[in-house]
C-alpha cells in the first residue's frame, strides 16, 4: 500500500510552488515565446541566464567547441557553427561538506520548426491557455520541463533550506539534431552524481531510447529540357526507388527480434524521410535529388554497425536500376549518431525517484521506454545515472503542441522531493 510521506520541509517547499505558480507559469509563456530553432537559441539562453543568477546561482555561458569534443561516442557531426549559441550552467554550490548527491537537471530550449503555422489553431509563439493545457512549440518538448526543475530549485531556495551537495541547472541546446550542447557542459566539468531531465513522458521514469542517425543520400541524374526526357535520367523517379527500398528496409529491421524493453511495441524503429530536394521547374529534367532519413535502431547495436547496413541495403537497392548501377547514390551521414541507451530499474537513481513520486502523489511510478533519443545517452557516456521524467502533454514535433498544465505543477513538486532526498538537507 503506497502512502504520501511528506516532511515539514517538504510541505513547505510544496507549498511555495504553489505561491509561486502565477510566476511559474510566466516564465514558462516568455521562454516558449523564443522562437529558438537550430541556430536562433541565444535570446531565450541569455533570458534563462538572467533569471538565474536573479536566483543567486552562479551561472556559467559559453558556446559550444564541436572539435573539442567530437571524440565523443554521443558527438554528432555538424556542419553550422555555434557562434553566439551558448550553453547555460547554472550552480547552486553546497555550503560545506557534502553530505547527500550533487545533481544536474537538464532540459534542452532548441525547439523544432512550427511549419506549416497554418495549421495551428493557436499562435506557436505567443502562448494561449485552454481548458488546463497551455498551447505553443517546444511547450511540452521541452520548456515546460524546464521551467518545473528551475522552480523546483527556486521553490527550495526561497523556503530557505540548505543541500547537502550541489546542484545544477543546466539549459541546452541541439538535443534535437546532435546532443552536442549536452556533451559540451559534460565536457567542460559540469559533472554530477546523477541528472534528471524532464522530458514530457507523462511523468514515467524512462528506462530505455532507441539509437537515432541521420542520414543524407544524393542521387544524380542527367538533366535535360523535358522532350528529350525519355533520354535523361530523372533523379526524382530514381530517388523514389530508393526511399521504397528504405521502406523495406524498416519492414525488415522490425521483423527481428525485439529489445525485451519494446516486448509489446507494434513498430520501435521508425525510418523517417523527413527532407526532399531537387529541382525547380515543371518543364526541366532535375540533374538531382537529395533526401535526408532520420533512422531509429535497436538499442543493443552500435551506429556504425547500422550505417554500413543502411548504406549496403541502399547500394544492393541501387544494382537493380541500370542509371543507379552506373552512377551510385552518394550516401552521408551527419547530426544524429547517437547510440541507444538504457537505465537499470534498481539504481539508486531510479529508486529515490520512484519514492520521491510516490511519497508526492501516493501513487508507484510507472516507467516507458521511448521510440526517439534524448540527451540521456550523453550523461550515460560520462558514467553519470540518468533519466528522463516530466509533465503530460501532446502534440510533439506537431501543431497544437501542449502541455497540461497541472501536470507542470505535479512534477515542480516531485521534481523537489526528489532534491531534498537525492542532495540531502543541511540542518
Ligand atoms: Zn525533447
């Protein structure tokens, strides 16, 4: 039988958040107002910076070094540069010894593209409320996780309690592309004994991610004006080809036997063409086409092992059409190369979780395994135990993203618990 269990301590950091919850969800509105796609981050960075050295943290910005730093397993290559595209660290430093945990809460402010706004019923970039949910982009991936482990941490402070080790905030960037702003603050020294990162999944702890890689495939043609057409090579018709084989190929990979923890999923691996270009004119024959894939792999291979899979199953792909044969896809790989990773049930980690949700809601916690990556694989690589765990809401990657609100609330408060017992107090 599960009970709350709640300490004078913690009923007063609850009830601060609940003070604080108009504040809450105004700064959640103005971040979410940032507009921070790949390469636009700085202006919602310098607003989270701002507002936590007002906490009193010491806070720390600086961009992004990818050569330093691409000797990382979880590195992803680029081709952008990362000027004036900071990583935020914010440090509550403990005040003696260290007696409990030193943690980071990680959330990443990169958001993907709200195109086509049109289909939106509500603006993506100037929040609207209805009916307890709280529209926008990036609202529920992830600023609303942001916001509840940053007044988590504030609610503490302001109660006036004291850790018993260190805590950090960290704000990235490129979770949705590379990984590269996680592994740069891990880089840099900004280490801790555990991170939560609280990623919209319904407040579950997540156990496992599959491995994601990005690849881009070029396929030439001949050009020509379109009457001499049956003589040219269309590129187009030639890339359809190979994006059906990739389809095959996703039907085959899913065919084999699955990682124990997506038992009872229908379809873990998905392979996404999410980008296609070529031409500019009815009337011409294009001379190419290049698409990008986003492929999700089996948690238990690595991603060069799937790389030369892909690039051979595309190549044999290629043998059955006589243009393809002579002239080869020219086949890359860029962003993504993230391997798969899995949290074990029974650390320590999960353990003061599971309690801490428990002793907030009077409910066992659940746990999900996710079909995409987070940055969780970057703190694994640095032997750091890691989550994800964060409110409810829709919509991902969507229109009509949202989060529901009370659910914000709900993980602000267990997200607390989950400090005061991690970092220990300081009487
Ligand atoms: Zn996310």
């Amino acid at each position: 039988m599960s009970q709350k269990q709640q300490t004078a301590e913690l009923e007063k950091v609850f009830e601060m958040i609940d003070q604080q919850w108009e504040d809450e969800i105004t700064f959640l509105k103005e971040i979410v107002s940032h507009k921070s796609t790949l390469g636009n981050e700085a202006g919602v960075q310098h607003h989270i910076k701002s507002f936590l050295d007002g906490m009193g943290l010491n806070t720390t910005a600086f961009e992004p070094d990818p050569e330093k730093i691409s000797h990382y397993r979880n590195f992803g290559k680029t081709k952008w540069s990362y000027d004036g595209r900071p990583v935020i660290a914010g440090e509550w430093k403990t005040d003696g010894e260290k007696i409990g945990k030193s943690l980071i809460l990680q959330g990443h402010i990169d958001v993907v593209s709200a195109e086509p706004e049109e289909l939106w019923d509500y603006p993506p970039y100037d929040p609207i409320e209805v009916d307890g949910k709280l529209y926008g982009r990036g609202m529920c991936d992830m600023k609303s996780g942001v916001t509840a482990m940053i007044f988590a941490v504030k609610a503490i402070k302001e109660v006036g309690l004291n850790l018993g080790a260190d805590v950090q905030i960290h704000t990235v960037l490129e979770e949705e592309c590379t990984g590269n702003g996680a592994l740069a603050l891990l880089d840099r020294g900004f280490v801790a004994d555990g991170a939560i990162i609280p990623e919209p999944f319904g407040l579950k702890w997540m156990k496992s991610q599959v491995g994601v890689l990005w690849m881009k495939v070029k396929v030439n043609g001949s050009g020509a004006h379109v009457e001499r057409a049956d003589k040219a090579q269309n590129p187009i018709n030639k890339a359809v080809r190979l994006v059906q084989a990739l389809e095959n190929y996703q039907a085959h990979v899913n065919a084999q036997p699955k990682h124990p923890d997506y038992a009872d999923h229908p379809h873990p691996l998905n392979v996404n063409v999410g980008m296609i270009h070529s031409g500019d004119w009815p009337s011409n024959v294009p001379s190419e086409c290049t698409f990008d894939v986003r492929i999700g792999f089996d948690p238990r291979r690595e991603p060069e092992e799937v790389q030369s899979e892909v690039r051979d199953w595309l190549m044999e792909a290629a043998q059955e059409d006589s243009w393809l044969r002579e002239v080869p896809p020219e086949i890359s790989f860029y962003g993504f190369a993230a391997p798969g990773s899995t949290m074990a049930e029974d650390s320590e980690l999960v353990r003061t979780l599971a309690a801490a949700h428990e002793n907030t809601f009077g409910e066992p916690i659940e746990h999900m395994s996710m079909t995409g990556t987070t940055d969780m694989r970057a703190f694994h690589e640095f032997n750091i135990p890691a989550t994800c765990y964060g409110p409810s809401g829709a919509n991902m990657h969507a229109p009509n993203e949202y989060v529901e609100l009370d659910t914000v609330r709900d993980v602000t408060k267990s997200i607390a618990a989950f400090i005061l017992d991690w970092c220990k107090e300081r009487k």
